[in-house]
C-alpha cells in the first residue's frame, strides 16, 4: 500500500500548493506576528483573523521522534516519524521524516532543513535531511 | 448544591474478545451497577455516557433496555473527552445542580476487530491527519511516544522506569479477579516484548478487551440509606491546555494533566499528599507516570524513580492502579478506575486492598485532554 497522501481543504490548500513550488509556507499573524501550525481561519494567540501564508527558512531543530516497528500504510518498519520545531518560533512543529538517516540514529537537538521531496504527480512532501552547521 | 455519592458500580463480563452485543455488555453493567446500590432502574432518572468513537450504545438505549419510564436528564459525550471519567463527572454534576435524582454512568468498549490499529488512512486524507498521515504517523501510541521520547531526553526517564509501571500494574492485576492479565511479570519480560513505537513496547500500552463498567450516582443524602457506604464525589474537573494539536503543545513532557490536576485542587481543601489511592490513566505507561507527576504526587520529572523504587504498589507510598489499570485490567477507557477507586474506598478489594483508604483520585485521558475526580469514603 502506498503512502496517505493530503486531502488538502479550503484552509490547507495553500501549505500544499507551496511545496509544489518548493517553498514552505506556514501561516503567519498579521496582528500579533505568530506562526500557526496547522493551518485555520484564526491566530490560536490572538484571535485575529488577518492570517496570511508567509514563507518560513525550512531550518529546524528535531524535537522528538518515535521508531516505528508496526505496519502502517506505505512505510516499510522500522521507520522514524520526527517532529520538527522551526526555527522560526519556539514549537512550531511539523511531523515529518528524516532522508539518510537510519531510523537508529535519529536524535533530539539534531539540525535539519527540508528537502522537497515528490511522492505523486501533484504532492510535494516537506521531509528533512541532516543540516551542516 | 447538593452533595453527590457514588451509591453503586458494576462491570459487564470482561474479555479480550466477548461473543455478545455492546447493548447486552453494557445493560448487565448497569443492572449490576444498580443491584450493587441497591437501586432498581425504577429510581434511575438520569443517564451519562461517552460513546467514544461511536462504538457504544446511547443514553437512550439503556433507558429503553433498563425500562425507564422517563429521563430527566441525559448526555451523550462524543469528541476529544477524556475517556470514561466524562460521564461520570457529567452526571454527578447534573445531581449536584438538581437536573436529576439518580443517575446512571457508563462506558462500553466493543473491539473493531475489522482493522489493526493505523490501517484507516489509505488514499488521500483530510483535515488534520493530512499532516501526520503521509508520514507515516497515525496512531495515538506514536503521538505520546513522542512525548514519553521528550520526557527522556529532559528529565532522564529511562525504558527501565517505564518497565517498572507495567510490572507494578501487573502484579496489582495478580490480585484482581476481573482482571484479563494476571500474571506477574519481570522486567527481563518487558525488555522482551515486542516494540510497537519506542520507546513503547506491546507492554507500555493499554490491553484490550470488550466489556462495559457503570456506576450509579445520587445525592448523598439518599446514597445514606442505601445498603452501602457511599463514595463521596468531591470534586471533578475537565482540562485542556494551551494548544488543541498533539504536535503543536509547547512543552510535551507535560499533558493537560497539569491544568486538571491545578482546577482540582483549587476546588478543595484536600491535597495530594492526603490521597491514599489513584487510578491514573494509563492508555500507555508514561501517560500514568505523567499524570503521577502532573497531579503532584511526585515531583516533576520523578515519575520514572517514583514507580522504580515501588511507591506505586499497594503497600507503597501511593498504591497507583490496584485493579491492573487499562494496561493489565483491561481497556475499559477508565471507567474501570472509576469502579476500583469506589471499590476501595469502600474496603472490597481483597489482597489488593489499600488498608485505610479514605481519598482517592481518578483521572482519564492523555496528552491534550484530562479530567480527574477526587472522591472520598463518606464519615
Ligand atoms: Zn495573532
């Protein structure tokens, strides 16, 4: 079985058209200059609704991971799931997975940018690889 | 306001896989429930239940299944609720404000037996899923270990201490009849067991089976006459915390445990050095340790040493889950902990039994929701 791909809506479009384009986009406050994760009509922090999709460095920190040894759909185990905080602002955070890394060697405080990453015709996956610093 | 007892609680039949109805499993809970209170549904005029994903019967059902004449009061709890505690702080609330006389608390839990667990998310996948899905990330066990990875890496938790939480449930599910698991375990059976996300094995997760739990609540005044003690229900709160997203909460080495335990004990004078027993939610081993340090009876970052060094067995500091919990007792999705929690303050628990125990404290759910009860043995 393959992969889940995104059922993008009226909110999340935006995210997913951007990766088509190889850029991340993360929804950002007008108001109050916080960044949302995932996406909504309104600013978690504020409440404002002046929320606009505004391209982010795609640097980040992993936060934490969890190796996987069951079966899930389209992962062959064990595989990494990762989450990411941007550095951008303290624990934005994507779930994602980390390229060229043994799912055993993955580790809290490692660097990572992303990487642009096809999985179908019309879905671009933001996964990350270890980053040089 | 009036106060409001637990007068009575009872268990369906409970397996790891029953050959009956989820109606037939949760009607023999609640007729037990009534007989243990000495109550008929003649007296019942209110009923409270979390459907969880749809996988159970309705208020309504049991009203026609126990032949009520009429309801008073009633609520369906669907959602992001914390388990099994929901109905039974729902309905102790509506006695409390006077919406109903004597209400009946339930929670059944039937196995979809039609897919393992992370098998629903084939094709394309919408709302917030659209973000974990196509990485592979799909179950609640994936989602708090990550949190339990966290809590390791800030605080030292190791898997040892997690292990010492299933062998200490385990040995407390050894002295529980109902209990589905009731063999002791060592801690070179735990390092053994399958991993299922790390640092989960198939032993830090909740066990499950079918069956049903329900308590009977009234006014305390009327639970006075009844045949046995009362359960006093002191207080009972519900939490979430600062983000409604697993991913996104700031600070994943502690859930919204913390704002439930802080709205408990603003309500009361009791603290929880007073508590002589808990039944935590323990959906997985670091959930339980996490709600023992959340609700402050240990200090932040111990909960790993405080089950190492056996504070949480009967006879210990803290006697923490002494039916088993969900991880040895069942996933009764804490329904079971509000059950074991009357049972001992009443004194029926056997060779299991916490001697004295006059306040106790029940809680439910993981990661972004919480509730929690405290109750008390009625003077
Ligand atoms: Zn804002």
């Amino acid at each position: 079985m393959d992969r889940p791909l995104p059922q993008p809506d009226q909110d999340t479009e935006f995210f997913w058209e951007g990766l088509r384009r190889r850029e991340l986009l993360i929804q950002h406050c007008d108001e109050c200059g916080h960044w949302i994760h995932y996406p909504k009509p309104a600013c978690p922090r504020c409440g404002g609704t002046r929320v606009k999709p505004k391209a982010v460095s795609g640097r980040g920190v992993v936060h934490t991971y969890t190796v996987t040894h069951n079966a899930v759909p389209g992962f062959e185990p064990p595989f990494a799931v990762v989450l990411v905080d941007l550095e951008e602002q303290k624990g934005l955070r994507l779930v994602s997975n980390l390229i060229g890394v043994p799912p055993g060697d993955v580790a809290i405080g490692t660097p990572v940018e992303v990487v642009f990453t096809d999985v179908a015709p019309d879905v671009v996956l933001p996964l990350f690889k270890v980053r040089e610093t | 306001m009036r106060d409001v007892a637990i007068a009575g609680a009872g268990y369906s039949e409970i397996a790891r896989a029953v050959d009956r109805s989820v109606g037939s499993l949760t009607l023999e809970a609640c007729r037990n429930a009534l007989s243990d209170a000495g109550l008929t549904s003649k007296d019942v005029d209110g009923i409270a239940t979390y459907p969880g994903g749809h996988d159970s019967v309705s208020s309504f059902y049991v009203a026609e299944g126990l032949g009520l004449p009429k309801l008073n009061w009633f609520e369906d709890l669907f959602g992001w609720m914390p388990a099994g505690i929901t109905p039974v702080i729902a309905a102790a609330e509506a006695v409390r404000a006077g919406h109903c006389e004597t209400a009946i608390a339930f929670r059944t839990v039937k196995r979809n037996r039609t897919r393992p667990p992370g098998q629903g998310f084939g094709g394309r996948v919408g709302g917030d899923a659209q973000f974990r899905a196509p990485f592979g990330d799909v179950m609640t066990s994936q989602w708090l270990a990550m949190w339990a990875r966290r809590h390791m890496h800030d605080f030292g938790t190791t898997e040892e201490h997690l292990g010492h939480i299933a062998i200490t449930f385990r040995e407390h599910a050894s002295m529980n009849p109902v209990a589905p698991l009731r063999d002791n375990i060592t801690i070179d059976d735990y390092f053994a067991s399958k991993i299922i996300t790390t640092p989960f094995r198939i032993l830090d997760c909740d066990f499950p089976v079918d069956g049903g739990g329900a308590v009977v609540i009234t006014t305390e005044e009327r639970a006075r006459d009844l045949p046995k003690s009362p359960v006093k229900y002191v207080a009972g709160v519900f939490a979430s915390g600062p983000r409604p997203d697993w991913e996104q909460w700031d600070d994943l080495t502690h859930m919204a445990s913390k704002y439930a335990a802080e709205a408990l004990w603003r309500r009361t004078d009791i603290t929880p050095q007073d508590v002589d027993v808990a039944e935590v939610y323990d959906g997985f081993s670091w959930t339980a340790l996490c709600w023992m340090e959340d609700m402050g009876f240990c200090a932040k970052g111990d909960g790993g040493p405080f089950f190492a060094r056996g504070d949480a067995r009967v006879g210990g500091k803290l006697p923490t889950n002494t039916h088993g919990g969900s991880m040895s007792g069942g996933r009764l999705h804490a329904i079971s902990h509000v059950i074991e929690c009357v049972q001992q303050l009443r004194g029926e628990c056997g060779a299991r039994q916490v001697h004295g125990a006059k306040t106790g404290v029940v809680t439910a759910g993981g990661g972004i929701m919480a509730g929690a009860a405290l109750l008390s043995r009625s003077e």
